[in-house]
C-alpha cells in the first residue's frame, strides 16, 4: 500500500492552474501572493461521513459537494475564490476510492478556477475539511449585518429540494425517476452561487447561504442586523419536483426547515427589483422576493395572508 507521501504527491499534486500561488503543496506552508488592496476571505467547512453525506456517496460527489459547500461561503460574503487547502482523514488507502475523489474535487476545483494548494492527510473516520481562499475589496463584504427594514427578502433557485433529496437518498421517499435524478442532484451536486454573491456586491443589504434551512439562515441575519422579517410562505420558489413529490405542505416545510440546498438568501432595498430582475436574467437564475425586513424583532410567516406556525426547525449538530 501506498504511505502518505505517495499518495500526495499521485492525488493531490498538480501544477497550479494560478499565478498567485508562488508555491503549492509540497512544502511545510503553501505560499500564496493577495491581490494588492483585496481582503483575504476564508472559510472552513468539515464534512464527517456519516453526517454530512450518506456513508456511501460516490466518492466523486463527496468532492464535488465538499468544494461546492466551500465555495458557497465565499459566495455568501460577495468574495471571488482563488484557493482551497484539504484536511483529509480516511480509514484506509484505497486507491480507486481516491482516484476518483481526486478527479471529482479537481474537476470542481477548475470549474471555479481555484487551486489546491495544501492540505494534511491522516487515518480515521472518513471526514474531510476544506478551507475556501478568496478575495473581497474593503468595504465591498456581504455581511449577515446590513439588512435594513423595509429591505425585501431574496432567495435564489429552489429551496427545499435537497431536503427531499436526502429522504430519497436515504431510502425513505420513492420519487419518479426524473425527480429522483433531479432532487439528488440538489442534494450532491449543489451549485454554489459565486457569480451571483459577486454581482449582489454594491446591490444586497446582507447576504448568507441557505445551509441549515431557510427559516434558520434567515435567523442568522436578522439576529446580526439587529431586525425581523415577514415571510410570504405563497411565494416560496418550489421547484415543479419538490411540488410533485411532496404536497405542498411538506414542500414548504422542507424549504424552510431542511438545511444543505446552498442557495443564497440575501437583502436588498425595496426599489431594487429591477436591478435584481435584470440580474436574474443575465444569470439565468430565480432570484425571488419572499418578504420584507422590518424594524421589531422576530420572524413571522404568512401563508394564504394569514400568520402561519412553523413547525420547521433546521438542522441543529448538537
Ligand atoms: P507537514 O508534516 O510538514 O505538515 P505533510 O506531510 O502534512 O507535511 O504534507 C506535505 C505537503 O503535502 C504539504 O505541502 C501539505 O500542504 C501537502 N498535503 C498534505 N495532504 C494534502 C492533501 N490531502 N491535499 C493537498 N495537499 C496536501
Ligand atoms: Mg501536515
């Protein structure tokens, strides 16, 4: 079996696809040049097999969602992405299982254009952690803290099918096939939206991605912007699968409550619409108003104009 150097230097070593990495893995630290003026971004993300993904995902989708899951976070805070380090724990070294994890994260790694440049490889429980670099000019961030009230509540894509994704992945929803294909690709092949957290900078208020279900996420910026908000649940974009599958009930409650769809929720000022319509055109992506901040704190839901009791919680890890 192959040590731990041979399997770096097979899987993970590659010439860096950038400029600014001086030097990449190989050596004790990796050194890496940030454009004059920009702030650095960083961001960590573990996934525990197990937790995070089904014990057997496809090793290629482990990557591809570990990278996307990355990426989603500098998406969030308006950064462009440059680089990614690996911390990987695995409970053997089994070769096809790493070849094709290798291809799976250099394949989304290049779609974004962001090179590896560092990790550490050690034996235990599957799980792996990736640290997400990118660059955001001063000033340019998007905060979970600006939301202001009178602002209108955004979501992009679909949220909720992940939710729903995961019940079929996990043997406990039978969908049509098509839905199926559909709905577990939400689920392990989730689009981080990079080019929309870069075109939101200079427009959103604040900005966070949906990783913990949509109520939760919400939460998060109300709580640092120090407002509340209204939802209109009849507004929620779901998608035709989820509506299909799920009745519209559950399609709700896996909008709001079920986390993993890494959608961007973000503020924007009322009078905005427009710029966001144009925006969603040019990225060919729904960008959907779902409700309005306002002044008291709390979140209130409507459904059919009347308040609505959720009984969504989003996922909680303790
Ligand atoms: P050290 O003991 O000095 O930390 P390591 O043996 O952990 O060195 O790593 C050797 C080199 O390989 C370093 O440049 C490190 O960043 C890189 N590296 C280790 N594991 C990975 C990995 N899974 N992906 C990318 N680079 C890695
Ligand atoms: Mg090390």
């Amino acid at each position: 079996m192959a040590g731990e150097f041979e399997l770096i230097a097979r899987y993970f070593t590659r010439p860096s696809p950038r400029a600014d990495v001086v030097l990449g893995v190989g050596d004790d630290c990796a050194l890496l040049a940030v454009p004059p003026g920009q702030l650095l971004a960083v961001s960590l993300d573990t996934l525990v097999a197990g937790v995070h993904f089904p014990l057997d995902t496809a090793p290629a989708d482990i990557a591809a969602k570990a990278v996307a899951v990355n990426l989603s976070d500098l998406a969030a805070m308006g950064a462009e992405p440059a680089w990614m380090t690996l911390g990987l724990t695995l409970p053997e070294a089994d070769e096809a299982w790493l070849d094709a994890f290798a291809r799976g994260l250099f394949e989304a790694l290049d779609a974004h254009g962001v090179a590896l440049v560092g990790g550490d490889t050690t034996r235990g429980p599957l799980a792996l952690s990736l640290q997400a670099h990118g660059f955001v000019p001063p000033g340019l961030a998007l905060t979970r803290a600006g939301a202001q009230a009178g602002d209108l509540v955004y979501v992009s894509g679909s949220p909720g099918d992940a939710g729903l994704g995961l019940a079929i992945a996990l043997g406990r929803h039978a969908a049509a096939p098509a839905h199926a294909d559909y709905l577990l690709s939400r689920l392990n092949r989730p689009t981080p939206r990079v080019a929309l957290g870069l075109a939101l900078c200079g427009h959103a208020t604040a900005a966070i991605d949906v990783s913990d279900g949509l109520s939760q996420d919400l939460g998060h910026v109300l709580a640092a912007s120090q407002v509340g908000a209204e939802l209109d649940l009849d507004a929620l974009p779901l998608s035709q699968a989820l509506r299909a599958e799920a009745g519209e009930d559950e399609a709700i409650r896996l909008a709001l409550g079920a986390g993993d769809d890494y959608e961007l929720l973000f503020t924007a000022p009322a009078g905005s619409e427009a710029a966001i319509a144009e925006l969603s055109a040019r990225l060919q992506l729904p960008l959907t108003a779902i409700g309005r901040i306002h002044a008291e704190p709390g979140l209130s839901l409507l459904r059919h104009g009347r308040p609505h009791a959720a009984a969504a919680a989003g996922y909680r890890h303790f």
